[in-house]
C-alpha cells in the first residue's frame, strides 16, 4: 500500500450516519458507510486511513489456511488448539477433551462427515456455554426489567454477536475456538445493548460495570485465530 493504491475493501450501506472501517480476521478490509454518501467520499475516508490499514494488517494474525479434518490435525477448542482423534463406531458422537476432541464416527471418515460431526459439536457446546453465561450475567438485566433474550447460535462470517429487537441474542458458533474469557466478553457485550443501543460512554460504563478487564478481552478476541 503506497502512492496512490488504495487497499482492495467492500461496501456495505445501511442506515447509519458515520463511516466505519472493519478489518476481518481474513485480512479483508469493510467499510460500513451510510445509504446516500457518494463513492468518492468512501474512496477519500479508505484513503485517510491508510496508514491505520497497513499498521493494523501487521498486527494482525497471519491467516492460516483451515486446518484438515483427519485424524491428528490440531483443531481450536476453547483457545486451545488441540488434536482430532477419529475413531470407527456405529453412531456419530463427539467428545472435547482436554488433550483431544474425540470423534466417531462409522467409516469411512470422509472429511465432509468428520466436519459435520464437529460442527455439531462445537454448536452444542456453545448452546449450553454461551447459556451459561447469559445466567450468570442476566440477573442484573431482570432486575431493570428486560425480558431474557432468547439464545440463537449461529454461524456468521463478519460478527461475533448482535442483539435483535425482537428479543433474540445471536452468538457466532466460532466463539468456541477462542478462549472463554473473550467468548463471555460477547455475551455481556450484547447483552448490554438491552440498556445501551450504541457504544458510547453509556455503553463503557456499563462494561466495565459487569467485566471490568472488557479492554483486554476484546483485544486479545480480535488476536485470536479462528482456524
Ligand atoms: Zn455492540
């Protein structure tokens, strides 16, 4: 990125009134601009930022190509990254252990069926973890009146959670690659927005209300890898 190149990035409109720029664990560059703003302007706003751009990518992870689904290959758990032990039984079922994530599965173990086994897996952990902590850090929210939103674990390429208006918390099924403290920072992040709908200082003082150490887990989330 020098002279007048600019990095290669994607627009994404919406009702919103400022520009933001978002840069994804994959190293692709986002701007989030509103509806009506001219081409010109988001190419000028890419531009300001450029050196932000180049010290952030360096920053940042080096992405890494996904890891295999055969047996041995390290796959992220946690924060942890550990081995896949696939083994032959009759029925599919699937184990995290602390030393291995345990898989079986009927042969042949075809890496399209040891991947659906795992991603059920790493669904049905989140559900009850992710549950967990919304039990943990919703007593709070009650008390001022919000109804308890209801879990939906999804998977999403561009964010770790959203809260809906229509009293859904969605939480990115990847939050289970990266170490628990980041995946709660999520939690109560959206939670949070029941009381604050944006991230201005009202926002901040409620974090640091419910996780006072928020800074470092969002910071050491946007470090982790994902595969
Ligand atoms: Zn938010």
């Amino acid at each position: 990125m020098n002279g007048d190149e600019l990095p290669e990035y994607r627009v994404v409109r919406s009702k919103r009134r400022t520009l933001e720029l978002r840069l994804h664990p994959d190293h692709s560059l986002e701007v989030r601009a509103p509806r009506r703003i001219r081409d010109a302007d988001i190419r000028a706003f890419v531009a300001s930022r450029r050196d932000w751009i180049a010290r952030r990518l360096r920053e940042m992870p080096v992405p890494a190509p996904a890891p295999r689904l055969v047996d041995g290959a390290g796959h992220l758990f946690l924060g942890r990254r550990i081995p896949l032990r696939i083994l032959s039984e009759s029925r599919n079922s699937i184990h995290f252990g602390n030393d291995a994530i345990e898989i079986r599965l009927p042969e042949p173990h075809s890496e399209e069926r040891v991947a659906r086994v795992l991603e059920e897996g790493y669904r049905r952990q989140a559900r009850s973890r992710m549950a967990d902590w919304i039990d943990l850090h919703f007593p709070w929210f009650r008390a001022r009146g919000h109804e308890c939103p209801r879990l939906r674990v999804k998977k999403m390429k561009t964010r770790w959670g959203s809260l809906s208006t229509r009293g859904y918390i969605n939480l990115n099924m990847a939050l289970m690659k990266v170490a628990p403290e980041c995946a709660e920072y999520v939690v109560v992040h959206e939670l949070c927005h029941l009381e604050e709908a944006n991230h201005g200082p009202g926002f901040q003082r409620l974090m640091d209300l419910h996780l006072p150490d928020w800074r470092t887990r969002r910071d050491q989330l946007n470090q982790s890898p994902l595969q």
